[in-house]
C-alpha cells in the first residue's frame, strides 16, 4: 500500500481513539457539581487513565503482543475494549469508585493504540520515521483536546454527549486500521514472552539516552494538559470559554508535533528534542510571574507557546527509542519505555494535585521544570545520537 495513504489512516485512526483518554477532564466541572464528586477527582480521574494505562503496557510488552501478533489486529482489539470501557460510565451509578475503575481500563486499552500505533508506523516508515512520527503524536494531541472542543460545541447537551461521541470515534478508529493498514513491510514477527529479554535494550547507551529525555519530557505533559482547564479558570473565564481555550493551548501541540518531525530531517531528532526541552522548561519556571501578573491576553499567548513545546519533543523521543532498540524488540521496547514514563505521570500529577490544595497553583508549576532539566543534562546529545543515524 502507498505509504502516504497509511499514514493519513494511522493518524486519522490515532485521532480518533485518543479521543477517550481525557473524556472525564473535559466534563469535570459537570461531573462534580452532578454527582458532588470531591475537590480531588481530578487527580483521581487522571492518574486512573495513566495507572490503566501503564498496566497495559507492561501486559502488552511482557506477552510481546505487538510484536507476536498482528499490530493492525492488536491495535483494532485494543480501540474496541477502549470505547466500550469509555461509554461504561454511562451504565454506572453516580459513584467515583466505579468511574475511576473504567477510567483505569480506559488507559488499559489505551496501551493497545498509542505505542501500538507507533509501532505499526515504524513497520512501514524505516526512513523518514522521525517526520511521520512528528504526524502520529500531532494525532494524539488532537485526540487528547478534542473532548474540550466536543464540549464547547455540546455546551447545551448532558456531559454523557462526550462519551458518546469520542466512544464512536475510537471504535471507528480501530476499525480504519483493521481495514486499511495491513502489516507493515519492516516488521519483523517478535518471538515468545521473554520480558528479561525486552529489558535488555536499556544497555544501549543509544536507547538508554532517549527513553531518559523521554521520562523527563513526560514528568511535565500530562500534569500540565490536566491543568490546563484550572489555570484558564483562573482567569475568571467563562466555561465555555475554558472549554474552548482549553482545546486551543492542547491542540495547538499537534502542528509543533509536525513541525518538529519535518525539522528533525534537516537538524536531526536530538537537536529537535533539546530546544523543545529548553524552552518547556523555561516555561514552567516563568509561569508563576506571567500568570499572575502579565495582562491576560499575554497570559493565553503564553500558554499557547508552552503547549506547542511541551509536546513537541514526543515524536523525536519516540523516533530515537525505537531506532535504536533491537528491531524484533521495537514494539515492546515502545510500549515499554511509554509505561515508565507514564508512571512518573502519575507522580507529578499528584503531587501537584495535593499541593494546590495549601498553595496557590501558579507557584507550583515550576516543579514541572524538573523533568525538562533531567532530560537536558542525561538525555540524548548530538555527539552520541544523531551522527550514529547519519
């Protein structure tokens, strides 16, 4: 098949499922005042998706799904059990328990799509997999923002119209990879589950670098995608208006993403990876004087700079992890390395999150700056990275 038609069908199909992974974000504020869900629900909620999904990871990677079976089957498998674990909710009675129970299997599944997803482009992209990946995660940053642009647009509909609407998208996702994307022609079949043996990629200095920026650069995502919606309001915004702007500082990270992968031909991925880790970090430790003494105006165009460089770096991290695992290990390395990452997602959510309850929040957001610092000084350098893909 031409490579540029699979790749619009694992990007639309990436776009698509990632819809479910920050559902319950999007409609908190409907959630708690519906249900009288706590202060903290939040947190719960989130780091329930990012435990679910490290879960998934270390079953995906220590059975070596991706790499045994089909990635296309896999992935069709994974996109079905996410959507139905989404639209769930919808069956439950009103109680947070059961809500951050199929918020967990949601992230469970999830584990079946994102680093599935990658693997399957690495299976047809052997050059160029830095520009395609820079496509794949635009993808799913789009996917993680469009529920609060479903909401702006649902404003007058129940909360349960998201779950709806982003469960159909995933399940129309998984099909597309099912129908369109066959496996791909640089995949090598992976052998039995030997999880001692996926470990062993960590004792390449190549892999060990890039997985390294990767947890740093993960350390900030996620916890500052969950707060988006609580730093908007605390601009006195209306929520609608949270809702849209929201969808604007996230999704904007989706063209950064391409951007960064079209760049990583001409500068290399390494390059790539420590501006976009600079000026993230730059921006968590500026956050607290702009925010809360910049006009406001000013405060937006600097949530939109800072959620076009936390992202950007993903794919290049990506790119170099998997060029530089063992290729019959390049789907479980994947998955592997997106399972500790997430884990350390887990953390910094948190620890924001009980934090803020005694703080003001723009005074914490410089504790993200410490995953960008980690991944500047251990991460990947251009001496040892990119001359050796050059």
């Amino acid at each position: 098949m031409n490579q540029t038609k699979v790749l619009i069908f694992i990007v639309l199909a990436q776009f698509f499922c990632t819809s479910v992974w920050f559902a319950s974000n999007s409609v908190m504020p409907a959630l708690m005042a519906a249900y009288s869900f706590p202060d903290q629900a939040m947190g719960w909620l989130t780091s329930a998706v990012q435990l679910g999904f490290i879960c998934g990871t270390l079953f995906y990677a220590f059975f070596n799904l991706a790499d045994r079976h089909s990635p296309s089957r896999v992935f069709f498998v994974s996109a079905l059990l996410a959507a139905l674990s989404n639209s769930a909710v919808l069956l439950l009675s009103p109680e947070i328990v059961l809500f951050t129970v199929f918020r967990f299997f949601v992230g469970f599944f999830l584990a079946g799509i994102y680093p599935v997803g990658m693997k399957i482009a690495a299976d047809y992209f052997e050059k160029g997999l830095g520009r395609s990946l820079g496509f794949l995660v635009g993808a799913l940053v789009l996917g993680t923002a469009l529920p609060h642009l479903l909401r702006s647009l649902l404003i007058e509909l129940p909360w349960q119209a998201v779950f709806v609407s982003t469960s159909v998208l995933c399940l129309i996702g998984g099909l597309l990879i099912l129908v369109f994307v066959p496996d791909g022609p640089f995949r090598r079949p992976g052998s039995g589950v030997n999880f001692q043996h996926t470990l062993r990629v960590f004792k390449i200095p190549a892999f060990r670098e890039a997985a390294i920026g990767y947890f740093g650069h993960m350390w900030e995502l996620y916890t500052f995608w969950a707060l988006v919606p609580a730093i908007l309001a605390m601009q006195r915004v209306e929520p609608y208006q949270v809702s849209i702007l929201s969808f604007v500082i996230i999704a904007i990270g989706a063209g950064a993403c391409v951007l960064a992968g079209l760049s990583s031909q001409r500068w290399g991925s390494g390059n790539v990876a420590r501006l976009s880790l600079m000026v993230s970090a730059l921006c968590c430790l500026v956050s607290p004087f702009v925010l809360l003494y910049a006009p406001t105006f000013i405060g937006y165009l600097f949530l939109a700079v800072w959620g076009t460089f936390v992202i950007a770096d993903s794919p290049m991290f990506s790119k170099l992890v998997a060029s530089s695992a063992i290729p019959e290990l390049k789907g479980s390395a994947l998955t592997l390395v997106n399972c500790l990452g997430f884990a350390l997602t887990i953390f910094s959510i948190q620890l924001l999150d009980f934090l803020k309850s005694s703080y003001a929040l723009p005074y914490l957001l410089p504790l993200l700056a410490i995953g960008p610092v980690v991944g500047l000084l251990m991460g990947p350098k251009y001496s040892n990275l990119e001359r050796k893909q050059k």
